[in-house]
C-alpha cells in the first residue's frame, strides 16, 4: 500500500525524453502510464496536492551526434523535438507535468551536487573527468538485485585510464571543441546523464520524495546510479520511496529497431490513428508487463472506444458524473489498468440496457480518470482515422446527405441508394433515425 511522505505533498518525478529526434512508440508508454498515475494521485489526494516532475535532457552524445550529421545547431535541434514531443503527447490526451526542467537550466545545481560528492570521498577528478567511486557504496546495485561484477558486464563498461574501478561512472567529462560545454571547477565540460536527474529532482522535490517512475530499461544503470548519488550525497532512506517501472515494448512480437524496419513514431502513427486509440491499445497491457504492440490490438482498441462513445451518444446527460467506485479501485491497485478497462466495458452495457443519463455520464467520468472519452461523442465519429479511405470532408459528406434527403423526398430511391453506397465505399456509414441522418466514419 502507498504511504505517501506527505499526504499534502505527494512528489513523483519521471525521466523524460533526449530531444534528439521524434518520440517513438516505446517513448509513449511511460508518458501514458505515468500520467494515468498522476491523474489518479490527484484524484486520491486532490489537485493541489500533488508535484508531478518529468525532465527534459537537452545535453546529450546523442544530440551532439544529431547536430554533426546535419549540421543544424544544436538548440535548434532540440528546441524543435522538444516542440515535436509536446504536441505529440498532447494528441495522445496526455496532460502536462506541473514542472518541466531541462537539464541545460540547472547545470549549477549538477556542479553543487558533483562537489559534494567529491569532498565527502565518493566521487574523484581526473584529467577533468569526474567520477563516482562506486566501491564507497557497499549495497551498489540493490535496484537492480544484481552483484557488481553483473553489472559491469550488463552495462559494457568502458575500461579508461582515468577511472579508478571499470564500475565507476562519469559524473562529468570534458567537452572539446565544437561540444556544447560550461565552465566548472574541472574544467570546460558537460555533465553525465544519471547526475541530472538526481539534480533537478532534488530541486523541485527536495532531497526525499514519493515515486521514482520510468522504463524497466532504465533500472540499470541510470536508476542504479540516480541512487548512488543521491543517497551518498544526503544520505540512507533519501531520495525515491517508491520504484515504478514500465515493461518492454515489442511490435508484433519483435524489439522494435529500424533495422528491422518495425521502429514507429508516434507522429506517423498518428496519421492513422486517433491518440486516444493508440492511448487505449497502450493501456489494454498491465504497465508492468512487456507490451506487444500490433495492429489487432489497435483495432481492437478502436472498436471498444466506438462501443463507448456509441453508448453516451445514444444516451445524453447533462450533468456531472461521479467515478465509479471499482474504476478508481483498480487503477489504486498498482495501476490495474486493465481491469479499470473491463469496468469501462461493463459501465458501457449498462448504460446501453438502462437509457440512463445519470450512468452515461458516470461512465464519461470514469473513463477520464484514464484519459478517455475525452471528445464530444457526435465528433468522434466524424474524426479522420487515417487518409486512405476517409478521403471525404465533413462538408462534402453532409452535402451528399442532403442530396440523399433530396432524393428520398421524390421517391428516387436509385439516387438514394448510390448515395448511400458512395458514402460507405469512403468509409462512412449512415444511420437514419426519427430525427434525420447521422452519419460516423468507419
């Protein structure tokens, strides 16, 4: 059971992303899962009582590879992916982190925690490198319950003479000519990945706080060496109270790399999907658990979100729903999303038996705790869900219905029914009711 430090502060912090290139789909997941916790901690404790911290790195080798290969300066590189990366999870119905601190903007606090480091015998300088001695730290590797030799061969260490051990890791390192660098006791440098996120989560949520999120690929070493850090600067029982990692994503049974030519960016899958389907298909899978991404389970997501949306458009409400009690159990139940989503689905029969408009709109509640039903229901049947076949605007659509109404009016059925058939060959289906026709694309 979760016990927060302090029920009117909760602070979780999660790596963000390197700004080097567009999000891929496995980027996406630890952005979906922990907004979905951050959604339901807010619920639990209330708005203002929650800190939810995600990072940018903006100084990375990575970046400085992007702005050799294409010659573009590196804020340029990283002020346009950083953009890029913002609106893509707003299309996926992500919200905000209250704070988003790039690592660039707190290069001091980096410096101030590499010097404690240093004079309390748990970092060392050579030829202006910085390191972490990882044998001053007993239990290095606790994280990842693996011994120390383990871990060097995992990590694929790199064995330089400016290292004390193979294990000790960079906290700092020079920066030659042409490299993003800053002014240090050490020299003109750069700092390493692991200490900026123990920097800045020290900052905006001091030096002990409740939930450390991420993906399991980053238990070791940027969790491990977050740890060491931390907890060698402040001391035992700082830093993170709780662990939450998101498991491996696959497509269609596969590691997803461009050499096999299955690696997916969430913009182009946005061309052909609604975010919040690809949201759902991300959700459908325990957090925990390795997704395997496929285009059956994006179907299949698409086709629930229809059954719901179907179910509170046949069924109006005006007022304010209430989350339904078993919803919000299953996700404070180590985030049971999938669960959470046979909710939905019982929510949504109901609503379909009863007529309800005080269940409809309990379900349009419940299912934004997750970040769903966040459309009107009349539009998002309307919504383009990829160009090949919804080639039709909603003006022409509309033009050919009245055209169709036109037609059933004189009794020219022949004319009504290619109407009909026309719309259906661009994905459009019709539905006619007391009230006139609805139409929805397919």
């Amino acid at each position: 059971m979760f016990t927060p430090l302090d029920p009117e502060n909760i602070r979780l912090y999660v790596c963000g992303p390197t700004v080097y290139d567009y999000a891929h789909i496995g980027n996406a997941r630890p952005v979906i899962v922990f907004d979905v916790l951050a959604r339901l901690l807010r619920q639990i404790f209330g708005t203002d009582h929650v800190t939810y911290v995600r990072n940018i790195t903006d100084v990375d080798d990575k970046i400085i590879q992007a702005h050799q290969e294409t010659g573009q300066p590196i804020a340029i590189i990283t002020a346009r992916t950083t953009q890029a990366f913002h609106d893509d999870m707003a299309d996926l119905n992500n919200l905000p982190p209250d704070v988003e601190p790039r690592a660039t903007e707190h290069i001091p606090e980096m410096i101030m925690l590499i010097q404690k480091l240093i004079s309390t015998e748990h970092a060392y300088e050579k030829d202006g490198n910085v390191l972490f001695n990882v044998k001053s730290m007993p239990d290095y590797g606790k994280l990842s319950r693996r011994n120390r030799d383990q871990l060097i061969a995992g990590a694929r260490v790199d064995v330089a003479p400016y290292k004390q051990d193979p294990a000790d890791f960079v906290l700092w390192k020079p920066s030659s000519e042409g490299q993003p660098g800053w002014d240090s006791p050490w020299g003109n440098g750069r700092p390493g990945w692991h200490i900026e996120c123990s920097a800045m989560s020290q900052k905006y949520l001091t030096e002990s706080f409740d939930i450390h999120g991420g993906g399991v690929d980053l238990v070791f070493p940027h969790h491990e060496n977050e740890i060491a850090q931390s907890l060698c600067a402040h001391g035992p029982g700082t830093f993170a109270q709780t662990w939450m990692h998101n498991g491996y994503l696959m497509v269609e049974g596969e590691k997803m790399s461009k050499s096999l030519g299955n690696f997916i960016t969430v913009r182009d899958l946005l061309n052909d999907h609604q975010g919040e389907t690809i949201r759902l298909c991300m959700l459908m899978t325990h957090y925990r658990q390795p997704l395997n991404w496929t285009t059956a389970g994006l179907v299949q997501a698409r086709d629930a979100l229809d059954k719901w949306y179907g179910a509170v458009r046949s069924t109006p409400y005006s007022s304010t729903g209430h989350i339904q009690s078993n919803m919000a159990d299953a996700l404070a139940d180590d985030l049971n999303t999938p669960l959470a989503i046979a909710t939905l689905h019982e929510m949504a029969a109901n609503v379909n038996r009863s007529s309800d408009p005080e269940q409809a709109a309990n379900l349009v509640a419940s299912a934004n705790l997750m970040g769903l039903l966040q459309h009107d229901p009349e539009a998002w049947f309307k919504i383009r869900h990829g160009d090949s076949i919804n080639r039709l605007g909603d003006a022409e659509i509309n033009d050919l219905i009245a055209e169709r109404d036109q037609a059933r009016a004189s009794k020219n059925f022949a004319r009504s029914d290619d109407i009909r058939n026309q719309l259906a060959e661009s994905g459009i289906l019709l539905e006619d009711g007391t009230g006139g026709t609805t139409w929805k694309r397919a």
